[in-house]
C-alpha cells in the first residue's frame, strides 16, 4: 500500500467522527458499497478483458441469499455473507465456461441477457417474494449479530472494511504474476497462449473472484437498505453502472473503479441536492456526457487524463542498436543428432483448398532449419498448425523430448508451448501497454505453475533471466518503458527475447526480420547464431534469402502446400526447380 | 389448436413490429460495424416527439409522422459525426462504453425533461380490433405491422433499386472495394446512422398508438432488439426482418402455451442458444474483405 | 533498355531520370512507405508510359503490393514523390485518385459478393454522371459473354477466373489512362490467364498505361514491354523480356547469394 493510499485509509476511518450530516455518510457508504462492486467488476473486465454487463446478477443474489438466510432461517449474515459469496462464485462458474469464448460483443450481449432471464425468474418466483419484494426483519433492530443497526456508523466501517479487501484484493492481483498474465490475455489472448499461459484458468478465477466480492456488496446493501426486489438489485442498468464506474474511472487499475465509484455517486449526491430531486435524473445526463467524452478522448478514465499531466518514463534516448558483437561466421556441416520435431504427411485442408497436401520435415537438435517459398505455399499455415492455432486435418506432428515423444496434434497453443515449443508471429505480437520488462516476466516457464505460484511476484531466478536477456538484446534501456512506444525493430527484438525466456528447446520464426531496417537484421541474426550455439533449435521461415542462407543449415522449399526441394543452402540457390518455382510457369 | 393460431398470428404482427424497432440496429451494426446499445433510447424519444406532436400541436399521427422521421434521421447523422466518428477505430470496449453513455445521456435528459410518468395517444385508425383468419388483434398493431411492412418495403427498394443504395451495399460488403469504387464511405456511414434512427422513429410513433412511453421503455426493448438483430444476422434488410418474427411468434407462443410470467425468460433463452451456437445469424453474412 | 544490373540502384536511378521527362504518364521517384513503424518501400524509383505495360516483379516481402496501396492513397507515403501527368498524387485520398484516370485492381476479392453481377458493374461506374452507363454496360457483356450469362447472379456464386474476369471488365467503364492491377491472374489456370492478358493487350492498345504486379514472374514478362525487379522495397534491376530471368542480379534478388 502506498503513502498516499495509506493516509485515505486513515482519513476514511477517521472520518465519521468528524462529520456528522447523515446525508454525507450514507453517501459515504454507496461509495464503498458500489466501490467494491466496481473493484470487482474490475477483477474480470479491467485485468481479464471479459467485459460483462449482467453482474447485477451477483449483486442480487448476494442479497437474496443472505436475506432468505436470515429471514427464514434465522442464519446471521455475518455467515449468511459467506455462503452467498460462495454461491455466487459457483453460478458465474457455471456461466463463465461456455461465454468466455464469444467475442467482446456477443459476450457483453449474452451477460446482459443473462441477467434479464435471472430478473424475470425470480420477478416470478413466490418464494423470494417475487415482485413485492423481501423485507429484512427489522425486529431485530440494533442485535450485532443480525447485522442490523438504526445508525449508519456501523454500517460505514463494515462497508468500508470491504471496499478495503476489494481494494486490496485488486491491488494484489496487479502486484503479482496473475496481473501480468491477466494484462496480457487482455491484450493479445493468442499471444498469451503462444508464451503457454492458461488463459481459462485464469479467466475463470477471475470469475469467481469477482462474483463473490460482488455478491458481499449486495449483502451488505441488503442489510443497510433493509429492503430488497427484483428491480433495486437486480436491475440490468445496475450492472452497466458497475462497468461504467470502472471504466470511466480506469479499468485495470486498482484507484481507477474506486475514482470512478466515489466520483459518480459523489456527483449523483451533489446534482440531486443542486438540481432538486433525484428523481429528475439530471445527474445520470451528465454521467451519459462525462462517459462519451471520456470515451472519445481518453480512453483510459480519469486515472489516464490524470497520467497526461505527469507522463511515465518512455523509451530512454541513444542510439537505438548497439553494435554487433557477434562475428558473421560460415556454417559448417553439423553430424546428425537427435530428431526433435517431425512432422509427417500433415493436411490442412479449408473447404476445397488444399492449403496444406502432405507436409514432411524434420528438425534435429541444435539445427537451424529454414523454410522458403512463394506466397501461398501454406508456410504460416503450417506453422499455425504445428503450434495449435490451426487444427489439422490429417498428419502427424511429434515433439520428441525427453520424458518421450509428445503427440501435438489437436492440442490447444498453450500445452504445445508449455512442451517447450515458442513461437513468434508474422505480424508482429508484443503486448503494447505492458512494459518491456513486464514481457520477459510473462514468458517464464508456465507448465507446472500453480495458481498458488501465480499469486506471488516472479521469483529472483526469473527477473535475473529478464535482465540478462534484455542485456542481450540491448533493449535494458528501455525496460519500463511500454511497448507501444517502441520502433518496430526494437519490437521484433522484444518478442524475440520474450519467446526465450523460459529456454524453450525448440523456437519456430515466421519472418524475423523482415520490415526492419539492415543494422536489426544483423543484429537478429547475430542473436539466433548465439542461442543456436547455446543449444536452442530453429524452425525459421524468411523471405530474405542473404538472411536465410547465412543462417540455416538445411532449407525446405515449398509450393502448393508441399515441400518441393529440400537440402542444404547452396544447393537450393543452384536449384533451378526452385527458381522456376518462384518465377512461375 | 385455436390458442395456437391465436398465438401464431399475435406473434406474427407483434414480431414484424419488433422486425421495425430493431431494423436500425442491425443496420448499423452491418454497415458501419458499431453496435449500438442506444438504440432503443432513440426509439424512445422518438415516441416522445411524437406524442407531443399530436397530443401538444394536435397534428395527425400521419402528418406527425414525415417530422418524427426527419428528425430521427437528423439524430443519427450528428450522432455519427460528432462522436462515432472518433471511436471508429478504437476497440470494441470503448464503443460499448460510448454507446453505453449515449444509453445513459438520452434516457436521463428524457427523465429530465419529461418526468417518469406514462404518456400514451389516441389514434382513431387505431381503435378497436381486426379480425385476422379469425383471431382478433388490436387495430393499432395491425396499423404497426403494416407500416413495418412499408418500411422494409421502401429500404429494400431503396437499397436494391438505387445508386446511393447500392453504394451504402457495398460499404457494407468491402469498404476497401468500396472505396476503391469512388464510394466517400464516410457519407455512407452518415447515411446508414440517419436511416438507423429514422426508422427507429417509423416504429416508435407507431408504437405509440398502443404502447406508452416512459424514459424507461428501452429496457423493455432493447434485449428484443438484440435478440431480433442476432437471430436473423445484420448485413441484410431481410435479417431483422426474420429475427423479429421469430422473436415475436417465440414470444407469443412461449407466453400464450407456457407461460405469461415466463415468456420473456424463454426469448433471452433463445437468445443465448443462438449466441453460443450461431452467433452469425440464421441469414448472418460473411463481413468485409 | 540495356539488361546490365550493374551496381542496382544508381544505375536504375539515372535510368530514370532520363525516362522520366519523355512523355512517362506515371513517375514515381525515391518513394518511402509502410505500415505502423515499418518500412516496406524503401526508395522505389520507375515509369509508365501510355500504350505501354510494365510489370513489377521480384520474391515476397519486396514491397510489390504496397507500391500500388501507395499509388493509389490507400497508404501514406513517407517520402518521396508521385506524378500522374505531371501532377503529384501525395496525400490524396482513393476517391480522388480514381477520378483523375487511375484505376485500380487490388489483389483478393474486391468484388462486391452479395451483388449481382450487374450490380458490380453499375458500380464500377460509380462516378461517372454521364446517361451511356447502360449502353457501355451492354456492350461489355457482349465482350465478356461468360458474365453476361451470370449478370443477374450474386458476384459470390462466380468462380474465382470469372470473378478475376469481371473485376478486370470494371475497367473499361471508366476509361482510365492508368490501370494498376494487383496479381490479376493468381490462383487461375492457363486457359483464363491468357484471357486476362488479352484483355489487358486490349487496354495497351487503347493506349492506356498498365502497371501490373505479379507473383508469376514468366507470364508477366512474356506480355509486357518493360520490367522492374523488386527487392526488399527497392528496384534491384530493370529490363524487358523473358531473358532477364537468367540474369544473375535477378536470380540473386530470388533466391540470395553472392553478389
């Protein structure tokens, strides 16, 4: 916790023994309620980019559930809470799974609908008092164990207490390995996967995690409001006020719901009183306004217009390539060591094209093994498929490793890397609002990482590898400086090193230097000899022939979604089947 | 067999009136690809406009009407040029927040202008019922369905039989090819957004007639729309038009053989069915070169 | 045109500058573009005369496409100058371009699939204002009998050669002076690549200016009078005729190798 994070703390807990107007307190204590709800809202939709708008749901079901427990069974919130938070955590499980696959849209569209299916069932359902409502029992009035007080002050500290764990929940997320990894299936889900992170496991924590937390706040509504239906909780338009608490705020931060929270319902306070009567609405005109043109002109909320005046570190000045240290050498024929990756009669087949027809190749240990070839001839198909982003429709592929042969086939992109398979992509994948660092933190070994692990910080052993790589690549200038503020051929370096991190045995490069200007080309050059004589194979495709035959012991030539001509580099460049290939019939 | 015919034609015609409400919606979702969650906010204050045309000016609902659908049209062009203009190229979260804010803007000026009671008109071509191989329906839904009928008519023609029409096709197709073409695709995004909300409007004074207005009655609509729009596929004239008919025979059917309580549970059901099997659309288009 | 890839670029340079001013349509000098922060052309310097077709080849990743994506305004340049006739062409936008006499065929499917055939053709005249819309229309279908056949079908039911047919017939609505086409006759077999490379004949002979980008190389070259050889976003060599293949610089630009 910050400095300054630690005096609000105080100053929020010192504050009901100053200030007595009744009017300021309750509002003090929508600010937490809604706070937690929107720091939970944010868990999923700020770290994890699913972006629901149906969390009205577990808003309403904490209530209900806590309430039902103590007005029919007699059960005290201070446990009824608890077993509320659970329920709701297995609910948004339960949803979760089959709508994290759909897009942005849709999966904003079918939580919506969600929790309009959820009001209208129990608007009907006689046994939480369908639409009349349930009243908590008032009866029992000032018992601490039923949680019900006539003074808000009770009510603020607990509110408070709250909003504080929501708080630090998201705090402690953004602090360790979990809030990388969540920032970067955010960002680039596939790119994520390329690096062997499992993006449902930890979108479905989230889940659960945000519903719970979601589901105190509507208990704790419920017992300060002490009256509840269909409409107060679970009304489709509170849920979009979660979102839009974190978002106009500043999703994917800790301050930014919180911001965006107190400041809504601060201004929604203050218009009322102003403008006379809440029920004109004038505050929600100018919330409708405040959104759009924070949507329009900046982005990421309050907290990002705040950033504006107080810019962070960007890219360091200097010169932008450090020379190479790495002789150009000759490439001398290797013997022939162990097979690492085969690949046989693979088919990929889209409707009637054939855009892959029976691939064959091998790589060996310690190779270099580029693939050439005219536009068309299936090559990033092939890698897709290899990698799992494509599913095959015939063939085989083989990892040979250690522990024995790994079947590839049909296995999603974050197992085949976890198997040590890296890969980068053609068009190039950095994560542009993660920092250069924070790269190389994310590309550490995944498999075998617990969600216990993944809630600590990296261990020293990783962020020594960060830093060595970065050396490296001579990119430890720039180190927090975001991606997006990079050249693209400081890029292409960084999903280089990125892809290194965890010492995968086998790294497949589509295209590594291409786009970039002759000092980089050098440069990526240099580095794969490096990482070659260190012991990592290569699979590489590159339309820059002096690169390509400089670099690789063997070549693939393919056309037509087969290889056509295969050997080592000076025969391919006498060979006139391949030039023909390239200049057509 | 006779509730089931009576449900069969209520659906029908209360289907083709939610095939007009939601016809903008896909409209713009297909051409210019913005998803635009306030739409039934417009719809909304274009049954207010129209109220107080004919309730405050005394017009006719047909003479009210070619102002309501100026106005609408109006709407939706200052609506693109001065905000969805700026987040054409942001990413899908911050044009679901920005719409998001439009839903919040419009309904609440309305509260604030207009107070949140119920206001309804009369319209005496609207009154009393008609009978539709023999099942009794209100005058004014019919009147609806048919100027549903004429809208999707005029669109089609217009679409089908016009340059700007087709050009407006084609940007929806492949605005690259488009632009390629000569086509200021701009202008056409202009247009789709200002015939979006004219048509809103069509539905909205139309609805009047038998449905009262109130800043909140977009809630009632909105998931309809959404459920018409994805069913049937944006991208087409003739995809809202099929998904609001389903969504009100499934509605119709489910309230009048299942549940009155329930029905709308059983229309988000097959919502979600439909997003998690075919989130295209059953007439749903391959988009953009 | 002497065929000697000496040295590549200063000797294209000062080629150029001497073609330049006799009666070229299209000149385009040290041109820099790209995408993002890359930089895919990188000092593309050539001409196109009227009456002539000039192909540009050369391997993948040389920056073919993007250099009619530039011509045409879809992509900004970042350097250098293009001139139609004389006029610069530097940050207009498509629409411009086409009614100053250019037209373009880009590479995929830039047919409108869910369009009739007729439909694609109507709009193919998009910016003319004129009432013979209809009679040129009729007349191209007598020219292209196998569309006039489909003319009421949607553009998606036509075959990828009768698509490539159309999108090549579009042209002759406007009667441009400089066509730009984007590999016209990838992905189709013999029979239609020769059709298409008549009918280009056809736009040479009508004196418009061509200037065609191709995958296959031999094809291209047998139907043009001048090439460009691209490599890595710059011109490596420049000649005419199906001979150059054999030449070193150009097997070079290929397939890499000492100089």
């Amino acid at each position: 916790m910050t400095a300054a994070g630690a005096a609000v703390a105080v100053l929020l807990a010192l504050l009901p023994l100053a200030v007595h107007n009744a009017y300021f307190i309750n509002g003090m204590i929508l600010v937490f309620i809604y706070g937690t709800a929107a720091e939970a809202w944010n868990l999923l939709g700020g770290y994890a980019g699913q972006l629901s708008f149906g969390h009205a749901v577990f808003f309403g079901l904490g209530a209900y559930t806590s309430t039902m427990l103590l007005a029919r069974a007699g059960i005290s919130p201070w446990l009824g809470i608890w077993a509320a938070a659970g329920l709701a955590a297995a609910v948004s499980l339960v949803v979760g799974l089959p709508t994290f696959r759909l897009r942005r849209h849709y999966f904003a569209l079918a939580t919506l609908a969600l929790a309009e299916l959820v009001r209208v069932l129990f608007l009907n359902w006689n046994l939480v008092g369908a639409a009349v409502g349930l009243y908590l029992p008032v009866r029992l009035m000032n018992q601490s164990w039923a949680m019900i007080w006539n003074t808000k002050t009770p009510y603020y500290y607990i509110a408070l207490v709250l909003f504080g764990a929501a708080c630090g929940a998201g705090a402690w997320v953004g602090r360790v390995r979990l809030g990388l990894y969540l920032r970067a299936i955010d960002e680039d889900e596939d790119a994520a996967a390329a690096l062997g992170i499992p993006a449902l496991r930890y979108k479905l924590l989230m889940m659960g995690a945000s519903a719970a937390l979601t589901a105190l706040a509507g208990s704790v509504f419920a017992q300060y409001v002490l009256y509840i239906d269909p409409s107060t909780v679970l009304d489709p338009l509170r849920s979009v006020l979660f979102a839009i608490m974190a978002l106009f705020g500043g999703r994917g931060t800790v301050a930014g719901p919180a911001i965006g929270a107190g400041f809504l319902i601060l201004l929604s306070q203050y218009l009322g009183g102003a403008l006379g009567g809440f029920g004109r609405g004038y505050d929600y005109v100018v919330y409708g306004l405040l959104i759009m043109w924070i949507a329009a002109y900046e982005r990421r909320g309050l907290l990002g217009l705040v950033r504006r005046l107080r810019p962070r570190p960007t890219a360091a000045p200097g010169p932008e390539v450090r020379p190479a240290t790495h002789g150009a050498d000759t490439r001398g024929p290797r013997p022939a060591p162990a097979l690492l990756l085969e690949v046989a009669g693979l088919a990929k087949r889209f409707g009637g094209l054939r855009a892959l027809d029976g691939v064959d190749l091998e790589v060996r240990r310690g190779e270099i093994v580029g693939i050439l070839g005219p536009n068309g001839a299936g090559k990033s198909t092939l890698f897709d498929c290899i990698t799992g982003y494509l599913p095959a429709s015939g063939g085989r592929i083989v990892l040979h490793r250690a522990g024995g042969p790994r079947l590839l086939a049909g296995r999603p992109p974050h197992w085949i890397a976890q198997q040590g398979l890296a890969r980068t992509f053609q068009l190039i994948r950095v994560f542009p609002g993660l920092t250069v660092l924070e790269h190389l933190l994310i590309g550490q070994e995944h498999r075998g990482e617990s969600i216990a692990a993944a809630l600590r910080p990296s261990p020293p052993a990783v962020r020594d590898r960060a830093e060595g790589l970065l050396r490296f690549v001579g990119l430890e200038a720039h180190r927090n400086a975001p991606a997006a503020a990079l050249s693209y051929g400081q890029q292409k370096l960084l999903a280089f090193a990125m892809a290194l991190v965890r010492h995968p045995p086998l790294m497949l490069l589509d295209e590594p230097v291409a786009g970039v200007n002759l000092t980089v080309v050098e440069r990526l050059k240099d580095y794969i000899l490096a990482q070659n004589d260190a012991g990592t194979t290569f699979l590489v495709i590159e339309h820059n022939m002096d690169a390509l035959m400089a670099l690789a012991d063997r070549l693939y030539f393919m056309a037509n979604g087969r290889v056509v001509v295969e050997g080592p580099p000076e025969a391919i460049q006498q060979s006139d089947e391949a030039l023909n290939l390239y200049y057509g019939r | 067999m006779n509730l089931l015919l009576t449900a069969v034609v209520q659906g029908l015609i209360m289907g083709l009136v939610y095939a007009l409400v939601s016809l903008g919606l896909g409209l713009i979702w297909g051409v210019v690809d913005v998803v635009n969650f306030a739409h039934a906010e417009y719809m909304m204050w274009a049954m207010y406009a129209t109220y107080f045309a004919v309730a405050g000016f005394h017009l006719d609902l047909l003479a009210a009407l070619p102002i309501v659908v100026a106005l609408g049209f109006l709407a939706g062009v200052c609506t693109y040029a001065v905000l969805i203009r700026r987040i054409m190229s942001a990413p899908a979260v911050t044009q679901i927040f920005t719409t998001f804010g439009l839903l919040f803007f419009l309904r609440y000026s309305a509260f604030a202008a207009f107070g949140p009671d119920f206001r309804g008109i009369t319209w005496p071509p609207a009154g009393g019922s008609v009978l539709i191989l023999g099942v009794p329906i209100g005058a004014a839904q019919v009147d609806a369905a048919l100027a549903a009928l004429i809208t999707f008519g005029l669109l089609h023609a217009f679409l089908q039989w016009t340059k700007t029409g087709k050009a407006l096709q084609a940007t929806a197709q492949n605005p690259a090819a488009a632009l390629a073409l000569g086509i200021e695709v701009e202008r056409m995004y202009m247009l789709a957004w200002g015939l979006s909300i004219a048509t809103a409007a069509v539905g909205g004074a139309f609805l009047l007639t038998f449905y009262q207005v109130s800043p909140t009655v977009g809630d009632a609509f909105l998931l309809l729309m959404f459920a018409s729009v994805v069913l049937g596929g944006f991208g087409s004239v003739l995809g809202p038009l099929l998904g609001g008919v389903v969504i009100g025979l499934v509605e119709s059917v489910a309230g009048n053989l299942v549940s009155p309580t329930f029905k709308l549970a059983l229309v988000f059901g097959a919502l979600l069915l439909v997003l998690f099997l075919r989130p295209g659309g059953l007439l749903g288009q391959e988009r953009r070169g | 045109m002497a065929a000697d890839g000496r040295g590549g670029d200063q000797a294209v340079s000062a080629r150029a500058a001497e073609a330049a001013p006799d009666g070229a349509l299209l000149v385009v000098r040290d041109l820099h573009a790209g995408y993002g922060g890359q930089e895919v052309l990188r000092g593309i310097t050539l001409c196109v005369r009227p009456g002539e077709v000039v192909c540009v080849i050369g391997p993948n990743g040389a920056g073919k496409s993007t250099l009619l994506k530039t011509i045409f305004g879809f992509l900004r340049a970042t350097r250098g100058a293009i001139t139609f006739d004389g006029v610069s062409l530097l940050g207009r936008r498509p629409p411009e371009i086409l009614r100053s006499g250019i037209t373009y065929v880009p590479q995929g499917i830039s047919t409108l699939p869910n369009l009739s055939v007729d439909d694609n053709l109507r709009l193919a005249a998009y910016v003319r204002r004129d009432r013979q819309v209809r009679d040129d229309i009729e007349r191209l279908l007598d020219a292209f009998p196998a569309l006039r056949a489909r003319r009421r079908l949607r553009a998606r039911t036509l075959s990828g050669g009768e698509r490539r047919i159309l999108e090549v017939a579009r042209v002759l609505l406007l009667d441009p002076r400089l066509v730009l086409l984007d590999e016209p006759t990838i992905g189709l077999s013999g029979a239609a690549v020769e059709f298409i490379y008549e009918k280009i004949g056809e736009f040479r002979r009508r004196g418009l200016a061509v200037l065609l980008v191709e995958q296959n190389a031999r094809t291209a070259l047998r139907h043009s009078q001048r090439a460009y050889v691209l490599e890595q976003g710059r011109v490596r060599f420049e000649g005419g005729g199906e001979e150059i293949l054999q030449h070193p610089e150009v097997r070079r630009a290929y397939l890499g190798g000492r100089a």
